[in-house]
C-alpha cells in the first residue's frame, strides 16, 4: 500500500491550500495531510520538500490561468463552521428523541409486569434494520443506490460495539450498573488524548478542567443513583473498563473520522454502517436460540395495546435518534456527543420521575449534576463559539 499525492494544476498566483493523501488501495483518506501557504509554484515546491517525505511524489504543473487553484481538502477532525443555532439544533432534537427513547423503553417493560415484551437484541437489530431501510431509500430515490462501493473501514465501528456491548453484561457480574458506568467515562480522556496527538487538536486546559468537571458531574448522579453498601470495584472491572473505554474510543473516532473524510454522501456512508450494524446485530440474535418466535412478543401487562405503542415509539425514537448522533458526528465531534448524552440521561431521570414516581425520586445528586455538566459545557464550548458572529469556530 503506497500514499501519493493528487497531481496539482496551479496558476502562476495562487491562496495557501491544503493537500490531501490518497491511499491507492481504496477510497479511504490516508492520514498524511500539509497545509501549505505559496505564491508560485517554485516557493510550493519548497514548501513540499519541507513538509513531505521524500517518498511521497507531488507533480506540479505551472501555467497562467485566471481559474481558482484546484484544491484538495485536508484530512480533518475539525467542526464544520456553522451557525450556532444549528448547533443547538442538532443537539436539542437529539436530546428529545433519546429521552424518550430511554422512557419508552422502561415503560413498556413498566407496564408489562416487568418483562420486556421483545428481547433486546431483537429490538437493537430491528432499530438498524430500519435505518439501513431508510438509507436504502434514500439513496434509491436519490438514484444513486446501484453507485454504491462497499467499504470495510466501516464495519470496524460496528464489530467493535458488538464486542463492547457483550463485555458490558460480562462486568456487571463484577460490579454494580453506576459503578460500571462511572468507570466507562475513561472514554472520555481516551478521545480527547486522541484528538490531541493524534489529530493535532488544541485542546486547551479549561477544556481539559471542563472534561473532568462533566466526568464528576456524571459520577455524582451515578452515585446518587444507588451504589449500594460493600459495593466495591473488583481490579478486573479496572481492566475490562479501560479496555472497553479504549475500543469504544476506537469505533467513535473511526466513526467520526469517516463521517468527516470519505467522499462518499452522507446517505452512503450511514447506509453502509447500517448494512454492517444489521448484520452484527443479527448474528447476537442467533445468540439467543432458546428464543421461539412465538415468545418473541410477550404482552403481559394491563393493555397490550398500550405496550404495542410504547414499543413502536421505542423503535421509531431509537431510528431517529440514531440519525440525529450521525450528524452531530458529522457537524461537530465525539465530544459533544458525550456530553449531550450526559444530558439526555439526566433529563430521562426528570421525567421518570415524574411519569414513573413511585420507582424513580429526584436527590440532591441530579440537581449537582444538572449543574457540573452545564458547567462543563459551557467551560469547553466557550472557546469554540464566535459570538460576534454566532458561529461554531473549528
């Protein structure tokens, strides 16, 4: 596998650009990148001897032209310059659609004597299977589905959660859900250590105090939550979180690299997480092959209409849910993605409580989390907003 360089046809004047590598094997962005300022080609060549190796071949081609220079956009993990309002946007509808994702599904186990009326892998394979359905219509109105190319950079992301998620259930056999979840916020650090070496981000320290402020502010509500007395942390839930923080770290990272780098459209690239989600999702199902399909609805509460409705919202909640990470992914990165869901599940702890009161009672532990994680959000986000111009700076 070899990394060239897009040959370059330049005017004899031209602004800075940037370079991108392409890796001959396939469509996927090489990780090599040079962001070049020049006013002719010969101070370009200078600047390329500088930046790039020696095995790494550029071909420039000096004429006159009245043309802009062709370029060729960097590899970036960058936010895209938006207006703010967007921003909020995104994050509001999705913060929306996951609450009430999280509240109808507890609802229709609530009202079901406790028993979910589907397993929950066929619910997790029914959600991707839609969304993959979706995309395919999308694309097929769009008239560009026969122009799909399978890539398998993105079934990585999906093989990972599936091996996340079956290490999930194994470490609640060594400690307790809030534990487990307290531990799992290690993720955090993971990505923005990434973003920091290995994308070159400036993180600055008020961010990295703004991280550390939402990783307390979602131990204090985990806490409050129910760590139960002699509850302890065993050293191999240690090692299975670090692990699973690093491997979750991985998938969001590729996942949000992709999202930004490949050139396929956006409908292509969820259609083809989609279509790999599907087929990991399905193959846990085949786990469970003490499952009879006439077991697989088990309506057992005061109405089974009323279940049907909460399952049904669950589904659709969790399609579009899922549409809407895509694209704060897409829009701005993995970061903000964690701390809207540090919100949504503080919110979900407000309506269950008011919905399902008798299971759920409010502490002083949410209201200091209410306030840690704004707080952290605000600190972190303060230096990204243009506020003259009410953009998101990158």
């Amino acid at each position: 596998m070899t990394l060239t360089w897009k040959t370059i046809h330049l005017p004899a004047k031209f602004p800075s650009f940037s370079l991108r590598g392409i890796l001959n094997s396939d469509e996927m962005p090489g990780h090599m990148s040079a962001d070049i300022t020049a006013s002719t080609a010969a101070d370009l060549e200078e600047e390329l001897a500088l930046q790039i190796p020696d095995d790494v071949s550029v071909e420039i081609d000096e004429k006159t032209s009245t043309s802009p220079p062709v370029s060729v956009s960097a590899v970036t993990m960058d936010r895209e310059d938006h207006h703010v309002a967007l921003s909020v946007i995104y994050c509001f509808s999705f913060l929306v659609m996951e609450v009430g994702k999280q509240c109808s599904s507890y609802a229709m186990k609530y009202y079901n004597d406790d028993v979910y009326p589907v397993p929950q892998t066929f619910l997790v394979a029914a959600v991707e299977l839609i969304k993959l359905v979706v995309m395919v219509t999308v694309l097929l109105f769009q008239g560009k589905l026969l122009q799909i190319r399978i890539s398998l950079w993105f079934a990585l992301p999906s093989i990972v959660y599936g091996i996340t998620n079956n290490i999930h259930f194994y470490a609640l056999h060594l400690t307790s859900p809030p534990v487990w979840a307290i531990l799992m916020q290690m993720r955090v650090v993971f990505i923005a250590v990434t973003y920091r070496t290995l994308f070159k981000r400036q993180i600055e320290r008020i961010q990295w105090f703004a991280l550390c402020v939402l990783i307390t502010g979602i131990a204090i509500t985990k806490i409050g939550g129910g760590l139960e007395k002699g509850n302890f942390i065993h050293p191999m839930a240690w090692l299975l979180a670090a692990f699973t923080s690093f491997l979750c770290m991985v998938a969001a990272v590729l996942t949000e690299y992709l999202f930004k780098n490949d050139r396929r459209s956006f409908a292509d690239q969820q259609l083809q997480l989609y279509l790999f989600g599907t087929i990991v999702t399905l193959m846990l199902c085949l786990t469970e092959s003490n499952t009879k399909v006439k077991d697989l609805l088990q309506f057992k509460g005061i109405s089974d209409t009323m279940v049907l409705v909460f399952v049904i919202s669950c589904v659709t909640l969790s399609v579009t849910s899922g549409l809407a990470v895509a694209l704060i992914m897409k829009k701005m990165d993995n970061i903000v993605k964690i701390y809207c869901g540090a919100l949504a599940t503080l919110l979900t702890a407000v309506v269950s409580s008011i919905f399902f009161s008798a299971r759920f009672q409010l502490d002083w532990t949410y209201a200091a989390g209410f306030v840690l994680v704004f707080t952290a959000i605000f600190l972190y986000e303060k230096k990204n907003v243009d506020w003259k111009k009410t953009t998101i700076a990158k």
